[in-house]
C-alpha cells in the first residue's frame, strides 16, 4: 500500500516531465513542416516529398505518444496549457531555420509563457476524479457532456463541409476553428484511452465492454488527429506558421480546457485561490505566445523612442 501511494504521489510529476518534453517536441514541428513546405515549394514538388517535412511529421508522433503519457500520468488541466512552452522553443528554432527575428516583445513573450507555466504546475489540480473504466463511461453518457459534443459536431460539420472549402485559404480562424473543436474529441479519447486500455485486456466480466469502449475512443481519436493533421497543413500553406500557431494555442486550449472540465469535473477539487491563480497563468501564457508570435514584425527600438521623446519635449 505504501509502495501503491509513492507511485500515484510521483504521477503528477511525472505527467508535467513528459509533458513539458512532449511540448518542445511539438513546438519545432510547426518549424520543421513549414521549412518542408518552403523547400518543397521552391523546387516546385510537392511537401510529401520533403524529407524535413517527414522529420517534423514523425516528432510530431513522437510528440502526440508523449501527449498520451502525459495525460495517463497528470490532469488534462494540467497538461494541455504547459504545450505552450513548445512557442518559446519553436520560436528559437525558427530563427535558424526559418531566418525569422526573435525580437524584444518575443524574448519578453518567452518570459511570460515560462512564467505562466510555472504558476500553472504550482495551483493545478494533482488528483484525478476518475480512475476506471466504468466511472468514465459514466461520464461520457452524461446528458450535459453529450449536448456540447452535440455542439462541436455540428460545428465541425458547417466548417467542414460549407466554410473551409470557400472561405478556408482567405481566413485564418477557419482552419483553427477546425483543428480547435477537434481538441474536444482528441484529448477526452486520449485521456480516456489510458484509463480503460488496462481494464479492456483483462480476463474480468466486464473487460469486453470495456474493449468495445477502448476500440470506439481510439476510432475517434485516429479520426480527429487524421482531420487536424490535414488541415493543420493547409493553414501552414496558406497562412504564416507563428501567427497561426499562437492563436491555434489559445483556441484549442481553451476547447480543451472547457471540454475536460465539463467531463472529467477536474476543478472540483481546486479551490477559489488555485482557481484564480490558473486563471491568471493561463492569460500570463496566452499573452506571452501572442506577443512571441503575432508581433515578430514589431521592431522596438529604446534609442529611437528616447529621441522622439527629446523632440516632443
């Protein structure tokens, strides 16, 4: 029993290790396919062709196997905000490959999301509300968790089958609303499969309907990461890779956030200061990769600021 305590006590940090590498992995895949993409490009062939786009291709697996042992080991909670350490990293990696400046207000943005992420680790939740599979299907059924699936699929399928195909390349909140709603399907399985894949290949009475449960959330789970994949790499072609990456983290962290919420009912066990304070990380991080990101373009020069001054005064 001690030995059975030590291990679910060390869990969580275990979850925040794998996810913080998981994180770096998947912040140079944006980098490496984008690099692809421009090489690809310039020969005119096509980015399948590409052997840096296939390098940022399999870290992105390595990436997304991380993720999945992130979420068996530690809150989704948890998890899913500190994948913004991935922007700081990628950023720097984008200077080198890419040729793009990390300026002033991007070192500035690397502070914040380190920042964030450390208050995030300090006041999230370090238990689980559900540890079985019978608990989980429980929760899946649940009327309020179905209607906002409902929700999402509906909206999947209009963005889908009526927006994307005409107004996809033209606007950038088109592809992330797609690959955003998809985070609701995706991290609920992958969660979900690490709670069930134990039970479903035992010998117990009820380990069939817990392989049927199994199957079904790795269906799901394939389907959705094949649906991102594809459109994650239309939004890389038509759109630029850091202002893409920055909003598509807000967006799809924050689809995740209220979809774990309302399924696996992890706030329950945090209180108003822990609350507050993730709240505050969670903005601190989003800042951060916004200024990373979206204002790379800025230049901001004190000498030029100070001389402007001198001559209004």
């Amino acid at each position: 029993m001690k030995m059975e305590a030590e291990i679910e006590s060390n869990m969580p940090l275990l979850g925040i290790s794998v996810a913080v590498f998981s994180s770096l992995l998947n912040g140079s895949t944006f980098v490496l396919q984008k690099k692809g993409i421009l090489r690809a490009r310039s020969k005119g062939a096509s980015y399948l062709t590409d052997l840096i786009w296939w390098t940022g291709t399999i870290t992105m697996a390595f990436g997304q196997i991380g993720n999945f042992l992130a979420y068996t080991a530690a809150p989704a909670v948890l998890v899913t905000p500190l994948g913004a350490l991935g922007i700081p990293f990628g950023s720097v990696l984008a200077s080198y490959l890419l040729n793009e400046k990390l300026n002033f207000l991007g070192k500035l943005g690397c502070l914040l999301s380190c920042v964030g992420s450390i208050i995030l680790i300090i006041h999230s939740p370090k238990s689980e509300n559900i540890s079985s599979g019978v608990e989980l299907e429980e929760k899946l059924t649940n009327p309020v968790f179905l209607s906002y699936l409902t929700v999402v699929l509906f909206l999947l399928i209009f963005l889908l089958f009526w927006i994307a195909p005409v107004h996809g390349n033209k606007n950038i909140m088109v592809y992330i609303g797609i690959c955003s709603l998809l985070g609701s399907f995706t991290v609920p399985c992958t969660k979900g499969i690490g709670l069930v894949a134990q039970d479903a290949f035992t010998s117990n009475p009820s380990s069939s309907r817990d392989t049927y449960l199994f199957v079904t959330l790795v269906a799901i789970l394939g389907c959705s990461i094949l649906i991102q994949f594809r459109y994650i790499n239309k939004a890389l072609e038509s759109f630029d890779s850091c202002v893409f990456s920055a909003i598509y983290y807000v967006t799809f962290t924050t689809f995740v956030l209220l979809a774990t919420a309302i399924l696996f009912q992890e706030w329950n066990k945090v209180g108003a200061v822990d609350f507050l304070a993730m709240v505050c990380g969670f903005i601190t991080v989003s800042a951060g990769v916004v200024l990373i990101q979206v204002f790379k373009e800025f230049h901001f020069n004190l000498r030029e600021l100070n001389k402007m001054t001198e001559k209004t005064e």
